[in-house]
C-alpha cells in the first residue's frame, strides 16, 4: 500500500496536481502560524529574566537551526528514495531543498551570531555546535555546486544522492554536540519533558513558529518543485495539455 502511494506521488502529473491543491492550504495555515507565532513570541512572551527582551530572537534562530537538520534529512531520504527507485520527483525534492536549506542554515548561523554578541561576548565561538552546523551550509553549498557542475541532471541527481547520504553523519553531531563536549552553546529546553527549562508562555510561540516554518518549506520547496518538473517535462505530452486546457 505504501510502494503503490509513493509511485503514484512519483508520477508528475499526479504530483503537479496534488501540489496545486495543497498550496492555498499551506499558504493560509503558513500565514495563521507566523502571526499567531510572532505575535506570542514578541508581545505576550514575558521576557527572559536573564537575557531580558534579547532571548526574542530564539523565535527566528531556533526554528531555522531545527529546519537545518529537517531539510537535510528530508534530502537524504529523497536522495535514498532517487538511488532505489529512480523516482524524477524525489530527486526534484533533493535538489531544489538543498537551496532552502542552505537559506534556513545561514540565518541560523547569523541570528545565533547576533545573540552570541550579548550573551558571549563574541560574535563567534569555534565550539562544537557552532562548527558542524557551518559545516552543514558547506554541505549544502556542495550538493548545489556539484549538481550545477554536471550536465546530465539525472547523473547530476544520482551524485548529489550519494553526498546527501554521506553528510548525514554530521546530523547527530550537530543534534548531540552540546552534549558529548564542553560548549559555550545553551543546552536542550524544548525537549526536557522532565524538567521544563523554558516558560509555556515561551514555549507556544516557539512551537508555533516552527511548524510555521515547516510549513514555509513545503511551500517554497513545491513551488520551486513544480517550476523544475515543468521544464523537465516540457516536451511531454501531459505538459502540452496542461498548457492547451489553461490556454482554452
């Protein structure tokens, strides 16, 4: 039942389709969760009693270091999914989420820079967390490299399958690292069930903002997915009838 759904969401015209359903649903639950995310994270959320009304930016630095690690592993289940089964819309996804990721990398890279300067004293700190999560934009900046330096975009897709699943191993590092070694980088809150570290009051709007985010990919990532299906399948003939029923 599984195999039989993903070949048929593997069909183009069946994914182009489904996408162009689903995309006025994301757009307006995307738009619900960012006000609603926002407008608790910076008006109701009372501020920190260390960090005052600077731990705010954790509402744009949390959800893009969480989007980091999901994006890529959101490729390297494409890029294992384009390997086993040559499906053309899984490698589609790969590539054009590397792009996306990289954006989510960078801006955590920058806002956690941005509140290191207060919190630290520095701009930046070489510490474990720190440096595999550049590491994983270094990634991302060579999955697009190496797809845009090969010309047949099926070859391309099948290599930039291979380090997509070969990167991986950097994601528990990234996830684990405050934990195996000494670091300047703020422990898990979020995740310790036992013994809360945030204020629920903290924690909504934080949770908002990133399933705000996720759904901001799924966006982004269709669309740009549609756009590439469509000039990879201009010449076929689903594609001329798309064209010739929007004309009519």
């Amino acid at each position: 039942m599984i195999m039989r759904f993903i070949y048929q969401l593997g069909s183009p015209p069946y994914f182009y389709a489904l996408s162009g359903r689903l995309l006025p649903w994301l757009s307006g639950l995307c738009f619900i969760l960012f006000a609603a995310g926002l407008y608790g994270g910076l008006v109701l959320a009372p501020a920190d009693y260390q960090q005052g009304d600077s731990f705010r930016i954790i509402y744009i630095h949390v959800p893009a270091a969480w989007m980091s690690l999901f994006v890529y592993m959101i490729m390297a289940f494409s890029g294992a999914m384009a390997l086993i089964w040559r499906i053309k819309i899984a490698e589609i996804i790969l590539i054009n989420s590397a792009h996306i990721g990289a954006v989510f990398t960078f801006l955590a890279l920058v806002t956690g820079s941005i509140w290191g300067k207060p919190m630290w004293g520095t701009w930046w700190v070489w510490d474990a967390r720190l440096t595999s999560e550049l590491l994983l934009l270094f990634l991302y900046l060579g999955i697009i490299a190496l797809y845009s330096a090969i010309d047949d975009k099926r070859k391309a897709a099948r290599a930039v399958a291979i380090l997509a699943l070969v990167g991986v191993v950097n994601i528990p590092i990234i996830h684990y690292s405050v934990e195996w070694w000494s670091t300047l980088h703020q422990g898990p809150t979020v995740t310790k069930f036992d013994k809360p570290s945030i204020d629920t009051r903290m924690l909504i709007p934080l949770l908002l903002m990133a399933f705000a985010y996720k759904f901001l990919y799924a966006i982004v990532v269709l669309l740009r997915a549609r756009n590439d299906l469509l000039w990879r399948e201009r010449r076929s003939q689903w594609v001329a009838t798309l064209f010739s029923k929007e004309g009519a």
